[in-house]
C-alpha cells in the first residue's frame, strides 16, 4: 500500500495509461479521481474501481472546465497530493500533408493541457506539503519519428516542461518527474495501427525498433507512474524516465 491514504487526479483516466495508472494506484491504496473528455468510458472506469474513485468529465484544452472539474476531485477527494497527466492524442501524418488545424489540435491537448491541469491544481498540490506531478510524455519526445512531427513536438515540449517546472515547484515540496514510453498496446496505437495498409508489416516494424522485439504495456508504465509517485522517488525531480525497451540505445 505504497499511496495509502494519497489523493491523485488522473487526467485521460478512462482508458490506456491513465485507466492502468488509477487500477494501480488503487490497488496502492489511493483514492483517484478520473478526468477525461470521454464521458461514457469515464463512468464505466470509474464504476470499475468503485468507492475509491470518483469521475470528473472535462476537456483538457478548457481552462473554464478544468478550473471546474479541478475544483469537483478537491472537494470529493478532500485535497490533492498527486497529479498525473496522461490525456493525449496522436496524429500520424506526414509534414507536407498536416494542417495547422491538426498541428495546433495535437499540441493543445499533449502540451497546454498538462499545463492547464497544473495550473489548476497548483494550490491544492501545493497544500500537501508533499505532492508529486508525473507527465506521460513519449520516446517520441526525445528522438525523432517520422510522420509524427506536431506529437514529437509535444513531447519534446513536455519532457522541457516538466523538467523547468520541477524547479520551480520545488520549495513548494512538488516534485516533477515524466515518462517516456515507447510503443504501448492502448487504444491509441490501435487506432494508428489501423491506419497502415498492412497493419501486420507496422506491428513488425515497430517492435523491430527496441530491444526486447515487443510492445510495452499499460501496466509497465503505471508501475514507473507509481514509482515517480511514491516514496521510493523521494530524491527524484526533473527526471524523464525512458520505458521503451531500449529503443534509446538502438
Ligand atoms: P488512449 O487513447 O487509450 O487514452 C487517452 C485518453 O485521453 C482517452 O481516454 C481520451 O479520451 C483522453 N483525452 C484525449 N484528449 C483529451 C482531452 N482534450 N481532454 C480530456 N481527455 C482527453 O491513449 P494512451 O495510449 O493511453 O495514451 C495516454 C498518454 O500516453 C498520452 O499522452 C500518449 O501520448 C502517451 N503515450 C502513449 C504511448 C503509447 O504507445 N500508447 C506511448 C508514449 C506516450
């Protein structure tokens, strides 16, 4: 029970990272509240974890509903030790064939999102005496990757963010850290997956990239949320921990 008694927002908390973020969490000892835009698999999460969780629909690009749905999980949490902002999207494109409508789509939600939500729940973070900011950001923000340029900026832009941020939060005794994984079995990449002809040739292609020739999974990167989270990291700020099965080396 690593976060007993701990009060967490997990924003894209019904589904992928964020849903196997808040299962782990819970099984910790947390209580959560789940935010995302996607009301009917926000209540299906949250029925799936039962009295340890409470769900607050928002769109992460609204300051208006975030301030509102911030305020909703502090009041029904009772305070807020921990922050993890997993709501994101991709789009695959090629540079010649992306909008600026598609760029600014992809950097809304993937940068100024975790920035909203930290905005807003600045106070209540601050409050604890103790709190912890884990930003899902990507391999994808350390190397490059073709057709990906507005998510690679994202997270490029991400991973910087986190690391000013854990200077400027540190008197306030919060902690920053981001992940960065490689390629995760999620609905998202199910969705970019069905975008190639041959789906098959991708999935080859893909996990040819890393060392251990797989997909990671959903659990792997809660487990290194929980560890960014917990006390175990108690020494740790301003880190981008990779999870990619060594894709950084190759
Ligand atoms: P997912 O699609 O399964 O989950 C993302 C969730 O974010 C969804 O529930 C969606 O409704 C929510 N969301 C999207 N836009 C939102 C918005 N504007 N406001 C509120 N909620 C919003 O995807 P996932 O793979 O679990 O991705 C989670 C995070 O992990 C993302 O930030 C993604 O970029 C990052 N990531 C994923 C992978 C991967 O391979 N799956 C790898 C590296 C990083």
């Amino acid at each position: 029970m690593r976060l007993r008694d701990r009060k967490v927002l997990v924003t894209g908390g019904a589904s992928g990272i964020g849903l196997a973020t808040a299962r782990r969490f819970v099984a910790e000892g947390a209580r959560v509240a789940l935010l995302d835009r996607d009301a009917g698999r926000l209540a299906e999460a949250a029925r799936e974890l039962g009295d340890s969780a409470c769900a607050v629909r928002a769109d992460v690009t609204s300051e208006e509903d975030v301030r509102s749905a911030v305020a909703t999980a502090v009041a029904g949490l009772g305070g807020l030790d921990g922050l993890v902002n997993a709501a994101g999207i991709s789009i695959w494109r090629s540079f010649d064939a992306l909008t600026h409508a598609e760029w600014r789509q992809v950097l809304s939600i993937n940068l100024d999102g975790p920035f909203i939500v930290c905005m807003a729940a600045l106070p209540a973070l601050k409050a604890s005496g103790g709190a912890t900011i884990v930003n899902i950001a990507s391999g994808a923000g350390l190397q490059p990757r073709q057709n990906f340029s507005a998510y690679c900026a994202s997270k490029g832009g991400l991973v910087m963010f986190t690391k000013a941020i854990a200077m400027d939060l540190a008197a306030d005794k919060i902690r920053v850290n981001a992940v960065c994984p490689g390629i995760v079995m999620t609905p998202l990449v199910e969705r970019n997956l069905a975008l190639h002809e041959d789906r098959d040739a991708a999935f080859e292609r893909y996990i040819s990239r890393n060392l251990m020739k797989r997909f990671g999974t959903a659990e792997e990167v809660a487990d290194a949320v929980l560890y960014l989270s917990g006390p175990e990291s108690s020494f740790v700020t301003g880190s981008a921990l990779s999870l990619d099965g060594g894709s950084v080396f190759h």
